[in-house]
C-alpha cells in the first residue's frame, strides 16, 4: 500500500513539472499585426522569411522555433513574423506597398526582396528595430544553440558597439 502511494505521489510530481517546464509554442504574427503590436509596446520584430518548398526552414521550424528556450527568448524580445518569400498578397511596410509582381510559380514579393536586400536564400531571418529599420538578414538554417546568441546579439543591441564574433566569444547561453 505504502508503495502504491510513493508511486502515485512520484508520478503526480512528475506529471506537474513536465507540465510547468513546459514552454508555450511560439505564437507567429502577421507583419501588419506586428506593426500594430509594435506602434503599443515597441518590440524589435522578427521575421522568419521562408518558402513552402523548402525542407530547411521545415527543419528550423521543428528543431529551432519549437525549442522552449529559443521560443520564450523570441516572445520575450521580438515579435516574431512568419513571411512567404512568394507571398502573393501586397503587403504595407514604412509606408511602402510591396507587391508579388512575377508570374512564375517562385516569384518573390518585393517585401521579402527588400527583407533580404535581394540575397535569396531560404530560411533567412530579417531583423527590424523598434522604429522599423531593418537591422540585417541573416540566411541559412541554425540549431538552437547557434541561434541563441544570434538572438541575444540582436535584442541587447550589441550589434551597435561590437562585433558578432567577438559577442559570441564571451557569451553564456542556457545550452552552454
């Protein structure tokens, strides 16, 4: 008897902390409802800029986005934005319409062109400050751990004094 109880209070104690270490997925905006959260409570926005057809940005969905400590890093510091890169919808930004004006079955809005500065590679993830500048775009697929510092570079504004290398040399993240 005495085992069933030390059993069910073990396994109610395990339940709840799996319950409450586990982080909230996170929560993807549209630009224009970032802008809108932004213009409220500025925020640097984030904007995963991917394609329908490419297995790495899948990849960093499941893997890196999905990770508890990289997606409560983004909420707390970004708002973060999904973008098709071959969106056909017009998009406002800075006062700007950008548009999909190719035909072709992967033609590019011009926001994404804009985003990327015209360097296509998917994933890439555009940096927008508070007052809507864009920081930079950095292309290519990383692990959690090699995004958290990325993220933390990018949301302590470190990237005004220093460089990402030199950031990265001293940096102590949760994976370290």
């Amino acid at each position: 008897m005495m085992k069933k109880y030390i059993l069910g209070l073990f396994v109610l104690a395990l339940a709840t902390n799996m319950a409450f270490s586990q982080a909230a997925p996170l929560k993807w905006y549209t630009i224009q409802e970032a802008l809108a959260l932004n213009a409220k409570n500025p925020k640097k926005i984030m904007v995963d800029v991917y394609t329908d057809w490419c297995g790495w940005c899948k990849r960093m969905d499941a893997e890196t986005f999905s990770n508890p400590i990289i997606a409560e890093y983004i909420s707390k510091n970004f708002y973060p934005v999904k973008y098709n890169a071959e969106s056909k919808e017009p998009v406002e930004f800075a006062g700007k319409k950008f548009v999909n004006i190719g035909g072709g079955t992967r033609s590019t809005n011009q926001f994404a062109e804009a985003l990327l500065q015209n360097q296509m590679s998917y994933p890439s993830v555009a940096y927008i400050t508070e007052d809507l500048q864009l920081i930079g775009a950095i292309p290519g697929y990383y692990k959690p751990v090699e995004l958290e510092p990325l993220l933390n570079f990018i949301a302590q504004n470190k990237y005004k004094e220093m460089k990402f290398d030199d950031f990265k040399a001293s940096f102590k993240g949760s994976f370290n």
